[in-house]
C-alpha cells in the first residue's frame, strides 16, 4: 500500500509503498477515507527538536483519520467490514495501574499511532476495537469523522476549564482545535485572544509554551 513515512532523522515526508497490515486479535483493518494534518504531523516534517527527540523513523505518520472497516481479527465484536469508522489514536497498554483503575488517559505506556506507531496516512491502518468509534451507523461522513481527535481536544478543554473567565483563555484561530473554540486555563496569566489566520510570533510562542504544559505527550 501507499504510505506518507518519515524514513529518517532529517526534514522531509516520503510517499511509498509499505506492506499492507493485518488485524491481530482484537484489532480491525480500516481503508482510510479521509485524514486531517495536525501541527503534529508538521513537526515531523520539519523535523523540529520535540521531534527529534520522539520520533523514532521509518514511522507512517497521521492520526486524525476516518474511514471504513475492510476486516476484523479474533474477537472482535460489534463491528464488521463495511462500517465507517473513526478512532481515538492514542492506545493505552491496559494493564498499568492507571488503566486498571479507570485513568488510561494518564497510561505511562500511551503510543500514539503517527507518532510512536505507524499512523494513518496510508491505504490502511490497524487499530485496537476498542479505539474505534462508529460513525453513527454510516450517517456522518468520513470527512466529517476525520475530524474527532482535534474535536475532541477542544471539547474536552472546554467541559473541563469551569467557569471563572479570570482564569481562562479564549482560543479561536485556524488550527483546527481552535475553531473549536477552546478554551484554556491561562494559570493566573492574562486573557488572550487568537484571530483567524492572524498570529503574531510573541503570541505564538505565549501558545505554544501553555500548550505543552496543557498535553505534554503530544505536541501540535
Ligand atoms: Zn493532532
Ligand atoms: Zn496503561
């Protein structure tokens, strides 16, 4: 199958042919349909100094992806070949303390497809049953689904920011989180506003430091 892959430590994304995966037990193979690119998978690119210091290549980068069930492994049920689907792209061990007690969204041993394991910009990609979330019975579009994970970062922020506006930032800009409408903790600092497609360094910088004390495990 064809893949985007980062084939090395040095700037630059390479398209070629990779083997296509197999579902093992418990996974499903999924065509993808349509993919997102996160500021995550430009760090990979260009293969800035988060990057380098992640990032262990030949990796198939992408993890903001929907796209249509093609085979299922041992055990899986609930879902089958021919259902759309999206996932959640971090996959969690299971087995930790944290996900034993219900917190696998602290697992210390999280791979994030894209980043700690081949992703989806390709043909195909593999993933647990348990990441996968059907899109409501084919009813939203592949295109809308590939959008779930930057969603998802938006919508949890502002679910779990609370209510005191001296507290919290308004993020609206182009990145697809922000047209959102995140909203971030601004931990004591001032309220700052993002425009559309306008930026200035200072403030990008402002962002992007709170961002990596908000998700230290993934930067974009
Ligand atoms: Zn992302
Ligand atoms: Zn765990």
């Amino acid at each position: 199958m064809q893949a985007i892959v980062k084939e090395k430590r040095a700037p630059g994304l390479t398209v070629k042919s990779v083997p296509k995966p197999a579902p093992g037990p418990g996974e499903v193979l999924i065509a993808v349909r349509h993919a997102g690119v996160c500021g995550t998978d430009l760090h990979i690119a260009d293969w800035n100094p988060w990057a380098q210091g992640r990032i262990k290549p030949p990796i198939v980068v992408g993890h903001e992806f929907a796209g249509e069930i093609e085979s299922v492994g041992d055990g899986v049920t609930g879902l089958r070949a021919g259902h759309l689907v999206t996932a959640e792209g971090h996959i969690v061990c299971g087995h930790c303390l944290q996900c034993r007690t219900g917190n696998s969204h602290i697992c210390q041993n999280t791979r994030i497809i894209g980043v700690d394991r081949d992703g989806a910009f390709a043909e195909y990609i593999t993933m647990p049953a348990t990441n996968v979330l059907t899109l409501d019975g084919g009813t939203i579009p592949t295109e809308v689904g590939a959008i779930m994970d930057p969603m998802g970062n938006a919508f949890h922020t502002v679910l779990t920011g609370g209510r005191d506006s001296r507290q919290h930032r308004f993020h609206c800009g182009v990145r697809t989180d922000r047209l959102f409408c995140g909203r971030h903790r601004a931990r004591g600092r001032r309220d700052e506003g993002h425009r559309l497609g306008c930026e200035s360094q200072a403030s990008r910088a402002r962002r992007h430091n709170g961002r990596a004390r908000h998700d230290q495990r993934k930067q974009g």
